[in-house]
C-alpha cells in the first residue's frame, strides 16, 4: 500500500478528528458523514450483521481473496450494490457517527477475541476468517481516509 496503515483505534480517530461535515472528497460521491457510516456498516458486515449474498461467481473467490493478501491498494471509484451515496444516514451528525464507528470497531475485536474461528460473508471475497477481515479492513480504511485526506 501506498501509504502505512493499521487498524488502530486510537490513531485512526485522530484522524477522523480533522474530517469536518463539509469536507470534500477527493474522488466519489460520498459525504463525510456517509463515508464513516459505511465504514461501520463494513464492522457490522464483518460480524456476519446483515443479509448479504454473493454477488461474484464462486471460481473468482480464490483470485479475489490473492488480492486481499496482496499490498495493492482498493481503486478508487468502486461501485457497490451494498453501499451507495444515497444510502440514508442514519446518524444525526458526524460526531455520533464516528461514535458508532467506534463501538462497531471495538465490537468487531471482541467479536472475534471470543472465537477467533468465525467467519462472515463479504460479497466479492466470500467468507472471510478474522485476519482477512483485518487485512480487507486495512485496505478500505486506508481508502476511504485517503479519499477525504486523512492519510
């Protein structure tokens, strides 16, 4: 990845302290507000929360999940059925925004702190074990702090 980046709470908040309502992304159509709530939706997913399907064919999982491991960074304009710039906010500011990307952070640790043998279903990558949620967790992070320069 071009820029270092860890999932650490602390640091990642000191980061999204400098985000502000109106701040402009770089690329994409999200809001401020919208990009921290899809972040927590990624957590939520990744704790099996939500009904998702598989929207890639099952022979392209293993080359999907060989880019996960990958240091390639996301691309940036990605389109996903499951996360659109209309979706509603369900939050009525930024700061409880971050809030609830907090809780959902600290959820997702201790989600897998209790059996770190679980898996959920992520829609292009198929079932993800916990390092592969950290590792796609890393990556759409590092995306989404880079588009609102963060990183």
């Amino acid at each position: 990845m071009a820029t270092p980046f860890e999932l650490d709470l602390e640091a990642m908040l000191a980061q999204l302290s400098a985000l502000q309502p109106n701040s402009r992304p770089a690329w994409g159509q999200m809001s401020p507000q919208r990009m921290v709530e899809h972040l927590a939706d990624a957590l939520y997913m990744s704790m099996g929360q939500g009904e998702y399907t598989l929207e890639v064919p099952e022979e392209r999982i293993e080359r999907m999940q060989a880019w996960l491991a990958s240091d390639k960074p996301m691309a940036k304009d990605v389109q996903v059925s499951f996360a659109t710039p209309e979706t509603p906010l369900r939050n009525d500011e930024l700061e409880t925004a971050i809030d609830e990307f907090t809780d959902a952070f600290l959820s997702f640790l201790e989600y897998y702190e209790e059996d770190a043998s679980l898996t959920a279903l992520h829609p292009f990558y198929g079932s993800l074990n916990y390092t592969q949620w950290q590792r796609l967790h890393t990556k759409h992070f590092a995306h989404h702090f880079e588009q609102f320069g963060l990183i």
